[in-house]
C-alpha cells in the first residue's frame, strides 16, 4: 500500500500537551514538503502558524493553525492543534477533520499523564494516530522507560518503529525496526544512511522482535512465521503495520526531533503510506454523504479583517466559488495558509477549505448540494462544561449591546465558551474552560471586534431565610393635603422547609381587609423580601394575613401593599435571619491515584465528600462527588489542575441552600453592607 492509492486531499491533525513541539513539527512538515523558504521558530515567533498577538506574545498556540502542502505528489492538509487543556474543545473539534493524528510527546516519562484526555478522544472516535516522541535532542531518559511510561496511558498498543543510536549522551540517529536500515541525523536536512554499528545489532534484533509480536497478536499468519522463526517480508511488515493503525488497533512510535528536523522525513514516509484516505474517514465518522457536494464544518473563524471564515473538509464531490449552500451563497473559497487565505476557484475530495462570508454556517453542520443541515447523524465531539466563570463589563457603557454580539462570535469560534446573565447576582458572567482561556476571550474581544471589558470575581448567590417566626401588627397612614392613605395589617411570618419557597395565607375573616387590597398586602411582602434583613434575597418564608383595618376613604391598593412591605421589614429582625449559601454537587475526575489528594482539597474547602466509583469509560480514573460551596468552587478548576499535571476535571450543577453561620457569614454580611453604604 502506498500514498498513490488515493490522489485525493489527505488531513493530519498535530495534537499533544501545550510545548511538546507540535507548532514546531507542523514547520518542519511544511519545510521538508518545501512549502515554506525558511523554517520558522516558536521562540522568535516566525513561524507560519501562531501568527496572531495574543499567540506570539505568549509563544502559545490559541486557535488552530491550519497549513497545506504537497509531498511527493501527495496533497495534504495540517492542523496544528492548542495544547493547552483549556483549549480542548478546538482540539476536538480539529479532530474531526483528521484522517491521521500525530500525537506529539515529551520525552519525559512523567510528563506520559497529560497524555491521557488526549489518547481518551482518539479512542473515542476510532482516530488512527501515530506517537511521535519529539524533543529526543535534549532527551534524558530511556526509550525504554519512556515507552512504558506512555503504554501506562494508552488503550491501544505502542509499538515503536525505531531505536535510537546514541553518541556518549546524545542521540545521533535511528535504526529503522521494519527496514533495518540505520540513519544518522542531519541538522535541518534529511538523514543520512549508515552503516548499522555493530553495538547496536543486539538491542535492534530484540527491539525488533517484540515490534513483530505486536503485529502478530492481529495476524495469525504472522504468528506462525514467528513461531516457526520464519522472517517476514519487509513488504508484508509495512502492509500490517499499516492495516493495522488504519483500524486502530496499534499506535506506531516514532521520533526525532522538530526544532532540529532529525526523523521528519521518516515521520512523513509514514504519514505518506499509511494514512487513509478520505473514504475511510468518512466511513469511519459515519458522514450522511449527499449524491454530489458533502463537506462538514470544522470550525469558523471571525478574522479582523475578512470577516466570517468556515472551514471545511470535502467528503464528497466539488466545492465551487459561488455555488450556494443552504440558501447562501459562497463567496470566496480559500485554502488557509496559517494567516494568509489563498483564493481557489474549486475544491474536491479530501480538501480542507475555507468559504468566506458565510453567515450561517456553525461547527459541525454538514453542508450538501443545496443545504445545510444543522444537525446531522455523524460522529461530533461534545461541547465541554464550563468550569470557570468571570463578571465581565464593557469599560464603555454603550459597548454593551455589541459585547453581548462580539461574545456570540466568540462562542461561535469556540463551544466552551458560556455566556450568562445571572438572575441572582445580576451580573454578566463569561464561562468557560480556565483562567487562559478567558483572557483570551477578552483579548480577542478587543483585537477582532473592539471591544474593551473589565472582568471581576463572580458574585455568590447567597440567600437568606428566618429561624423563627413573629406575629407583627403594622399601620400605615398618611394625612397630606386631600385625602390620606390608610392600610393597617397583622401578618404572622413563619420559616419554612428549605426549598418551599415564599407562601402567602389569607385568614381574613369578616372583611377587616376587604378582599380587593389582600393581594395587595402580598406584593408588598414579596417585594420585601427581594432584600432581607442582612441584605440578601429572602427565601423560605410563610406570610399570613390574619387581621387588619381599613379606612372607606383613605384605603387603596397602595396603601395595602406599603402596609404589607412595612410589617415585613418590621417583622424579619425579630424572626433570627440566617444567612444562606448556595451548595454545589460536584463530580471530580481524576486518575486514581490522584484521589486522596483531591480527598483533602474537598475538606480544604469546606466540601463534603459523598463518595466515589470508577469512571465509566475511563480506565484508571475515579469520579468523586461531593458538595462544595459555591464561593469555594470559583478557583476550583486551578488547584484542581495543579495537583493532577493539568488532567483533573470537574462538572457542577446547583444543589441547594444552606445555612452558613459563624465568622464567614459575618463577613459575608459585613461586605454586603459596606457595599451597601458605597
Ligand atoms: N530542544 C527542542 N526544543 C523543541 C523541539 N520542538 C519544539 N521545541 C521548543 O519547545 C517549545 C514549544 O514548542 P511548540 O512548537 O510551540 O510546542 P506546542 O505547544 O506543542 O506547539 C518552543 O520553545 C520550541 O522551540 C525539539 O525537537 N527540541
Ligand atoms: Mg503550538
């Protein structure tokens, strides 16, 4: 099997941990295929992809970076994905366009774990993938720790291709395990082949060996030629290597390094025979192919300056410039080139491209012939939960309709993200995936649309109720002028369980208030309770209207309803208010070995552990519940990643109110009234 079965447009999608090299191995793709004159640096910030500030400032990647070139007569498209965990959903979603994945690593074993989400979505969606080792440059661990530190993490069986040929510390070439040919590095350039050294036959024939038991575990005819010390053919070898990571059933290793492009020529001889083409794709994500044009959306991107970008990868027939989709018409087709977009007249088979100035096109449509279907029955990754919220304000108050529309843009670009205006707090909250995650948005909401916000802590939506009730008599009279107001009431306020809410009972008996002002003495003791005693939204509470007075003249509704408001802010003080805060239930997951430690960031903030069991589908990880307040979960994402190397996650939902007391909810109750006096 070869690159030339197909002509068709193939697509590998770089993914692995923020700085393992993908930014750098996706230039040294591009400059080996001669698609760039130079090759680009991260640190000197010229490379094709991370071409905007808020990437080059932080020599991070922050959206995909998209590349094409041709290899040998084979045509191709990169994505370069973010590395960074706050970044997943663009990940995911690049995935979806991927025939292959390169999975770049570190070569440090204990840095094998951020590994695991990535190898979790591959799994998921059956995407074959190729381990590339990258950094072997400055590498001081043995391949051999390493491999099984990175097995540790893996589903799937790694089977590494390659063993390293080493000068005293340094690694100075490969001995290719299929081929048994041995290379020595080259600075920037393809290696040269060598004499395979003598010291290294040994070690090559075992490592070599346990490459073919691999293989053999798919293939019975290999097994027998094993067990019978027959040697196969470096052709059938190939072949089921091949078949084999097309149907992800094995993980090849490889590796080499990006900066200084050793093992690029033998990581693209791999990409170049055994990724599958497009059809298989296809297959594999179930894409409902229309008879002619079918290409699903990847992503889209507002840029500054062009506008609304889709991209998209063909499954089916030809795009053209002009052609109309859904009722719109496509202007502009592009193939994006890190930030250049290059004008094409047509796309077919396989290509990944871009149409310009489409309004409606989202993530995940599929666009056919004539339409555009919203939802279609093809496999698509799931949005990610929010886990870390901020206030955010425009600095200009007239900005505040064009932030609410530059933050949709925003989400449009990147599911994760969540905008919500609080009831509670009546604050604007930006959701999504960490600290970076929403700089970033508020750095783009600048660059892309010109808008500058303010973020600031999220409010916690505290409550209050009472601990005991009163019986309270309360007038309300007025003599001005014409004629008065006049509403006289005696209400009985009473606590209720937690979670029944305010009720209002009516025991008027023999007209002492006429039935037209009782609903009027509930409005005022609903609007009452919109701020309590300590200054929260009161909950909880039972109002019953037992007596009254009432003057033929000088009542009105009015009257009722201040009568009503005044007996209750008479009333609450003496009835023991009691602050209340919001209690989430959360579910934590982690490793398990991870699981004590997170045992004592629950207790550490004030949680409550309610147990744990392994979580469904992921080997070795555990799902812990517990409550945790709510003031409590606002960082929780930050310590949560910094004692699990990044993987830890959680999800959150409200569960219910309770009562907080002591020195927290006196300063709690102090703030609010300092706000108050502001
Ligand atoms: N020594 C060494 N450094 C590398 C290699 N590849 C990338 N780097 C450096 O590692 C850092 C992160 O690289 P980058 O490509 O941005 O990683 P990404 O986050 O995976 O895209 C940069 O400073 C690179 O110059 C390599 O093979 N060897
Ligand atoms: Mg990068």
């Amino acid at each position: 099997m070869s690159g030339q079965e197909t002509t068709a447009a193939r697509c590998a999608v770089l993914v692995g941990p923020y700085t393992s090299g993908k930014t750098t191995l996706m230039e040294a793709l591009l400059f080996a295929a001669e698609a760039i004159p130079r090759k680009g640096s991260v640190p000197q910030g010229s490379t094709l992809g991370d071409f905007s500030p808020e990437a080059r400032r932080r020599q991070m990647t922050v959206e995909p970076n998209v590349s094409h070139c041709e290899y040998l007569g084979d045509r191709w498209s990169f994505i370069d994905c973010p590395g960074s965990v706050e970044l997943s959903q663009d990940r995911n979603s690049s995935l979806m366009a991927a025939d292959i994945a390169v999975v770049v690593a570190e070569p440090e074993p204990s840095r094998a774990l951020t590994l695991a989400p990535i190898f979790k979505v591959l799994d998921d969606f059956k995407i074959p993938h190729i381990l590339f080792v990258n950094k072997m440059d400055k590498s001081e661990a043995r391949v051999r720790d390493l491999l099984e530190a990175l097995q540790a993490v893996s589903s799937k069986p790694l089977v590494l291709r390659q063993v390293p040929i080493r000068d005293g510390e340094q690694i100075s070439g490969f001995v290719d395990l299929v081929s048994e040919r041995a290379y020595r590095y080259k600075d920037s350039a393809t290696s040269d082949p060598i004499q395979m050294p003598e010291g290294i036959k040994e070690r090559e024939g075992e490592a070599r060996q346990v490459m073919l038991e691999s293989l053999a575990d798919f293939d019975d005819t290999l097994l027998e030629q094993l067990l019978e010390d027959q040697i196969p053919a470096t052709g059938e070898v190939y072949g089921q290597l091949t078949k084999d990571l097309r149907e992800d059933l094995i993980v090849p290793v490889l590796f080499g390094s990006a900066e200084a492009s050793n093992g690029i020529t033998r990581l693209w001889k791999a990409l170049r025979h055994e990724t599958p083409p497009p059809e298989t794709t296809a297959e594999r994500l179930s894409i409902p192919l229309g008879d002619e044009f079918s290409a699903s959306v990847i992503r889209v991107f507002h840029q500054a300056h062009t506008g609304k970008m889709t991209l998209a990868r063909v499954w089916n027939g030809g795009a053209k410039d002009g052609m109309t989709i859904g009722g719109e018409r496509v202007s502009g087709l592009y193939r994006m080139m890190g930030s250049d977009n290059l004008k094409i007249a047509e796309a077919g088979l396989g290509e990944l491209i871009a149409f310009g100035r489409m309004e409606n096109p989202q993530t995940g449509n599929l666009l056919r012939d004539g339409e555009r279907i919203e939802n279609p029955d093809m496999a698509s990754p799931e949005t990610l939960k929010p886990v870390f919220g901020l206030a955010i304000t425009p600095k200009n108050r007239q900005d505040e309709v064009k932030l609410t529309g530059s933050i949709a843009k925003l989400i449009e670009e990147d599911p994760s993200l969540e905008l919500e205006h609080n009831a509670d707090t009546h604050q604007m909250l930006i959701w999504g995936q960490g600290e970076i995650h929403l700089q970033l948005a508020v750095e783009h909401l600048s660059s892309k649309f010109h808008v500058e916000v303010e973020t600031a802590r999220q409010q916690t939506a505290y409550k209050e109720t009472i601990k005991r009730g009163t019986k309270q008599h309360s007038r309300f009279k007025r003599q001005s002028g014409g004629h008065g107001q006049f509403g006289d009431v005696q209400i009985e306020i009473s606590p209720q369980p937690r979670g029944k809410g305010f009720e209002f009972v009516d025991k008027i008996v023999g007209g002492s208030v006429p039935r037209q002002y009782i609903p009027s003495v509930e409005t005022g003791a609903r609007e009452y309770l919109q701020r309590g005693p300590l200054g929260f939204p009161v909950v909880d509470v039972a109002v019953t209207l037992f007596d009254g007075q009432f003057h033929s003249v000088d009542s009105s509704d009015m009257a009722f309803k201040t009568a009503g408001r005044l007996a209750m802010s008479e009333g609450m003080p003496n009835c023991q208010p009691v602050l209340l805060e919001p209690i989430y239930d959360v579910t934590i997951s982690v490793p398990n070995e991870f699981t004590s430690k997170i045992h004592g960031l629950v207790s550490g903030r004030r949680g409550q552990i309610l147990g744990f069991e392994a979580k469904p589908g992921w080997d070795g990880w555990d799902n812990l519940k517990c409550h945790l307040p709510q003031a409590e979960l606002q960082d929780l994402i930050i310590e949560l990643r910094s004692l699990t190397f990044g993987v830890g996650s959680f999800e959150h939902s409200f569960d219910h109110l309770q009562e907080l007391t002591g020195r927290l909810a006196d300063k709690v109750i102090q703030s609010q009234q300092s706000d108050d006096a502001h």
